[in-house]
C-alpha cells in the first residue's frame, strides 16, 4: 500500500515540485501550465516547456518563469488549478494541456480574465469557443486523421477511441475527417476502448467489421497494448495511429506490432530551430524529446514572446503575432480561428523507427 | 473593512460632445431611442479605494455599489469605499459574480475559490468541501425566491433556502451537453443556465423538467441557418428580463422571446464586437458588454461606446432604416474592455478591465430629439 503512495507522491514532486524556471530577481512574466495528473505525456510538456523558459531567459527582456498546477487529491480540482494559476501565481498566459476537458477549464478562465492561451489538444471543439486571444499549437485531429485517410490506402476503416468524452470528441473529429479526405473512406465501427480488448473479443470484432485498415486514437501506451493484441488476433491489414505515437512510449510497448504502423508528422523545415531544441532538451533532461515536449516547447514560446512584447495586457490585445515565429515544429502560422496551420506528412515504422512512407 | 475616500476623476463638465448629426440623412427626424444615451462617464480607481485595477463584476442596490476585483470585494456607499477580502473572511480575492436576494437583501458573492454570503455585515463561506458546492470556481449566481442558483466549473449547484440543502445539476442527470455552467438566470417561472460547450438548458421551475437549446449548425463564424436558435454553444452569459432571454457567446448575441430566436453578428449588425461577455438587462434593452466597447440595444435602435485615440471616445447610434450617426464624447469608460455592468434609473455601473466606471444617463430623450426641439444639426459622418 505504501509503495504506490510513495510512486504517486514521486510523480507529483516531478511534475508540480521541482522548481520552475524563476528569474534571479525582480518581477518575473510567468506561463501558466495546467498538467493534470493523468496527462501521459505530462512529463514531456512540463520539460519542454522550461526549455522554452531557458531559452527566453536568454535574451533580452524581462525575465520570464513557468507555473505548473494540476489537480491534487481527491477534492483537487483542475478548473480551480487553472484559476489559481492566473489568480495566485501572476500567470499573464496559459498552455491548454492535450486533454479536452482541461483544455475546455482553461479556456474557461481565459473568457472570465483575458489572458491568452495556447493549447496543445488536437479536438476540434477547442477553437470553437471563438476566444480571439487562444491559439492551438498542436495540429488538430482533423488534419492528422485527413493525412491518414489520403496517405494509407485504405477505404474501410475501423477506429479505437478512448472511453467517455474524449472518445466522444475524437470520434466526431475522426468523421468528419474521413468525410473531408480525398477518395473515398469510410469509418465503419467506432470502438470506445482503454486499449486491453484482446483474443477473441476483437478477433470477433475485426470478423464483423472487415477493415482494411485499424486507426488506434489512443494514448501511447493503451495504444501499443491494443497493437499487439490486433497482430496477434491475426490482423494483417494496416494500421495507424496520431502524431503522439510517433513516440519511444508507444514503440516499447507496441514492439514488432509497430511495424508499417502510419503516423502524421510535422514537415521538418530544416531552418535549424529543430535541432537546436533538441539540444538543448538533452542537455537539460538527458533524453530526446518527443513530439509532445516540442509543441509545448512551441506554445511556451510563443506566450513567452507576447508577454515580453506587451506584457500582461498587451499580450491579450497582441495574441495571436501577427508575425510568424520559427518553432521546433515549424514555422507557427494560424488561421482567424487560431488553428495551426501546418503541413504534415505520413510516416511508417520500419524496425522501430519512422521513415518516409 | 478599509475604508478610503472617493475622488471622481472624471469630468464634471457636460459631456456628450456633439457633434454628431442630429438629424437622419434623408432630413427626417430622427426616432427617439428606447433607451437613454449616456450622458458622461466618470472613472474610479485605486486611488479612489478601489483594490485593484481589474473588476468583474458590478452590482448597484439600494444606493450601494458592490464592485467585484481582483483583490476584493468593495462597497461604495456615499463617497467611500469599503474594503472586503479574505481577511474579513471572503473565501478569495478575486470575485466573479454578485446576486442580492431581494427578500433579506443579503449579497451572494461567487469566487474562484468558493461562495459567500454577506448577511448584516457578517461573511458566510461556503466551498465544495464545506457544503454542497459543486465545484470552487464560481461563474454565476441568481436568487430566486426560494433557492439560490450556482454557475461552476463542474455543474450548477442550487442552495435551498429555507433547508439550507444543496442539490447538483450537471452532464449526469439533466440534458447538459458538458458540465460546465458558465451563467445561471431566472424568469419567475424558469431556470436557464449557459452552458460551456453546451447552448441553454431551460429547467420548469414548479415541474423540474429539462430542454436543450443547442446551436443547430455548431459553427462559429458562419451561422448558416441564422434565427435558428442560440448563436453558439459556447454560452458566455445568460440573462432573462422581460420576457426576453438574451444569450451571450464569444461568436455574437442571440435573442429569444420564448417562440423565436433572433442573432446578431459583429459583421451583420451594429454589435461593436463577438466577443461577449456580459449583459446586463432592464426592460426590454440589453447592455452588452465586450471586449472592444458596450453595445446598448433591443433588437432594433443601437448605441455602441468606444474609447476614441487622443482621449474621450465615441459613440455611434444607430436606428432602423438610417444610417449610423457617430458623435465624439468628451469622456469615455475606464478601458473598452467590459466585464460587467448594473444599470439604475439614472446611471449606469460598468466593470471593466482596467477601472470602474460611472456612466451618468441622460434624461430619456436622446440628443437628436433634444437637436430636433432646438432646430440644430450636424455632420454626418
């Protein structure tokens, strides 16, 4: 019992108690980050995020600092984790965490207070809520599933979502991608799932179905389970997954099940920028970075630059920069409805590792 | 309570400046306005005692004005303004949303960290661990005459009053698309509350029903089939009065009589911006509140005020079937960025992002009648 006491405490000491990146002294601009418990990827986030606070601190200006909350125990809330981050720790912008609930939270505090967010959640419903002043830095289901119909060729498909509301969202997104893309496809079944269906409850499954290909929307881990589980139900059709399986989480776990796995990255510019990040994330952690730290680093920075520019409340009447800034992604533009527009392309696994499809 | 001095910065002087065309282009008459213009605007700030520059929300009773900061809940009575914050035991600082009930005239004060009532000058708290609260972050609160209504993060919360009970409203058991309550109002036999993400769900007071209004293209920019219910699903504010209840959204306003919805869009009406946040309404004219100035209408005649480059600011009128007129004012709201606002018989109190802000009403003949009687005209624009 007291093991995973210890664990959880661990994980929460590594994510909301080690110091952020503070200024030295005077007055700080400071992001807030919303990274509730559960988030998977929420270690990758935080990490990029304080390379992004780095790398301001760096140049000139006033100095910058990262606030981390997420909900703790079993009354914590996140809505009142991403009130508190604007309202007790003086953060002048947020970053929307890839969850659509937490995402929708801080959102929510944005309308009531006017500081600018950037989220890093691919569902659609996030620039429906209009706010002039948020921006989604992660590229949206819509445009990765709409790669993957046009880059797999394959017309009947059937989908794994997660569970509730975020299957619920991504299902809606998956649709009308499918609908949007090029030729024609079809998503046949939609499959709430955590990712531990198995023998002959999916063998059933895929019978009913007949799919030429599987789509896995799921997190890196629930996704690498079910991979196997789909190769082993004796599945040889393709399959595919979203950017955040283009991850050392989801390839450990999927094993040789990842091979010709498709996922959708971000066209690499070649501009250097990249590369930089990637250096500098591995001299501050000691590993590479994933897809998840360089969108977070991306969104940190573009809030890190607003504040700099206007600070509190120039940031909002400025948000998002008319001008396009160099990020690790690429180059981060957006539409009127602050979607992020990005070219991606389709890649496979091949021996444990993404090459051109 | 702290207690400081008012000084009202603004000026004294008349200030509705002029200028504008007092006469519609054709050379007819111009119609009277179904509300009042105001007249002048005056400012208040921390040096006037308020806590803080930024203020959400505002509430005037009973020659009272509540004011709801960042940094405390103030009070002005007279010339001075009262301080109350967590060391007179408000749950937070940052207070989002005022009611008064009108039966015991205590003052319900939403937080982002809990609820409170202020009763006789005492301070009741009541947060999701003490009570029945559904969530601590407190977006809307309403009265009603028995029970008083709670907008959070995670669901609406109703307090009964006589029993002192709570009950919880959200996605699990009514037709809520999504938890999130983001506003509460009442019609004498109705509860409406904004949903985040989730239109207007209208509860029957005395049969507790439900029903849904949801958007039905779900579109933001675009209203593909305009008229054909609320503006958006992202409900930023909702208000009845009179019969009307006028939804808010970050897409526009929308309009419902109980048969037919009507919007209004930045690009399509006189409504000075999308992003709403807030309105206010007496009668049958409501008092919109945006991030770009106030916009004042009731469907059909329209006042829109803005800050002007080089100080005082502008308003433009607007009347069916003519052309806007714009006339400069001398004086302006503190900041264009609206939050809130509480209108009385002669004046209107507006929360904004940087101040609070008198606006004094003119009496209820706007300036192109008065330029009528006198024979004057203006420029158009």
């Amino acid at each position: 019992m007291i093991r995973p006491v210890l664990s959880v405490l661990a994980a929460a000491a590594l994510l909301f108690g080690a110091p952020a990146a503070c200024a030295a002294d005077g007055p700080s601009l400071v992001v807030g980050l919303l990274l509730p418990p559960d988030e998977p990827e929420a270690v990758s986030i935080r990490q990029g995020t304080l390379a992004a606070a780095e790398e301001a601190n760096e140049g000139p200006g006033p100095r910058v600092k990262v606030a981390v909350r997420g909900r703790m125990g079993a009354w914590g809330s996140d809505a009142s984790e991403a009130a508190l981050l604007v309202m007790d720790d003086g953060a002048g912008a947020l970053i929307a965490p890839p969850s659509g609930a937490a995402s929708h939270l801080v959102l929510q505090v944005s309308g009531r207070t006017g500081v600018p967010v950037a989220s890093l959640c691919p569902d659609a419903s996030v620039t429906r809520a209009s706010i002039p002043w948020m921006v989604r830095v992660a590229p949206s289901t819509l445009d990765e599933a709409r790669a993957l119909f046009e880059g797999a060729a394959a017309s009947r498909w059937l989908v794994f979502v997660p569970a509730g509301r975020a299957g619920r969202e991504a299902s809606r997104d998956l649709s009308a991608a499918a609908a949007a893309a090029a030729g024609k496809r079809s998503i046949e079944r939609s499959v709430e799932t955590d990712g531990s269906v198995t023998g002959a409850a999916l063998r059933d499954l895929v019978f009913s179905v007949h799919p030429d290909a599987v789509l896995i929307w799921l997190d890196p881990v629930p996704a690498g389970r079910l991979a196997r589980s789909l190769r082993m139900a004796g599945f040889a059709g393709s399959l595919a997954g979203p950017m955040r399986l283009a991850s050392p989480a989801f390839a450990a776990e999927a094993g040789s099940s990842a091979e010709g796995l498709f996922v959708p990255v971000v066209a690499p510019e070649g501009d250097g920028v990249r590369a930089a990040f990637e250096s500098r994330y591995r001299r501050l952690f000691g590993a590479a970075p994933g897809p998840a730290a360089a969108i977070a680093n991306d969104a940190a920075k573009l809030l890190f630059d607003a504040l700099k520019r206007g600070g509190a409340e120039g940031a909002r009447r400025g948000f998002p920069p008319a001008e396009r800034i160099r990020g690790a992604t690429g180059l981060l533009a957006f539409d009127r409805n602050g979607n992020r527009l990005v070219t991606l392309q389709v890649r496979r696994y091949r021996d444990g590792h993404l090459v051109r499809g | 309570m702290t207690k400081k001095p008012v000084t009202v910065l603004a000026c004294a002087a008349a200030a509705l400046v002029l200028a504008g065309p007092l006469k519609a282009r054709s050379g007819r008459p111009a119609a009277e306005l179904p509300f009042p213009l105001i007249e002048r605007f005056e400012h208040f700030g921390p040096e006037q005692g308020l806590p803080a520059w930024k203020v959400h929300c505002v509430l005037a009773d009973k020659g009272k004005v509540w004011v709801g900061t960042t940094k405390g809940l103030a009070v002005l009575e007279g010339k001075t303004f009262n301080v109350i914050g967590p060391g007179q035991g408000l749950s937070h600082s940052v207070v989002t949303a005022l009611a008064v009930d009108p039966a015991t005239g205590d003052l319900w004060v939403g937080t982002l960290r809990g609820l409170n009532r202020i009763s006789a000058g005492k301070v009741e708290t009541f947060t999701q661990t003490s009570s029945g609260l559904p969530n601590n972050v407190v977006y809307s609160v309403a009265v009603g005459k028995d029970a008083v209504w709670v907008a959070t993060a995670a669901g609406v919360g109703r307090r009964d009053a006589r029993t002192g009970s709570w009950s919880l409203f959200d996605s699990t058991n009514t037709l809520m698309h999504e938890p999130w309550a983001y506003a509460v109002t009442l019609s004498p036999e109705k509860l409406y509350v904004g949903v985040w993400a989730g239109g207007i769900v209208e509860q029957d007071l005395a049969r507790g029903t439900w029903k849904e209004y949801r958007d039905p293209d779900g579109e933001m920019e675009l209203d593909l089939a305009p008229d054909d219910g609320p503006i958006s699903d992202i409900t930023s504010w909702a208000t009845w009065e009179d019969g009307i209840l006028w939804q808010a959204s970050y897409s526009g306003v929308a309009r419902y009589d109980g048969t037919r919805w009507k919007s209004y869009l930045e690009k399509k009406s006189p409504l000075v911006s999308n992003f709403v946040n807030f309105i206010a309404a007496k009668g049958r004219v409501a008092w919109i509140c945006t991030d770009r100035g106030l916009t004042v209408t009731d469907g059909t005649s329209w006042a829109t005020y803005k800050g002007a480059e080089g100080g005082g600011g502008t308003v433009e009128i607007t009347r069916p079937g003519t052309p806007p007129e714009r006339r400069r004012t001398a004086t302006a709201m503190s900041n264009d960025f609206v939050l809130g606002a509480s209108i009385t018989e002669n004046e209107v109190w507006l929360a904004t992002s940087h101040g609070l802000t008198r606006g004094i009403l003119a009496r209820r003949i706007d300036q192109a009648t008065a330029a009528r009687k006198t024979g004057t005209q203006g420029a158009s624009r």
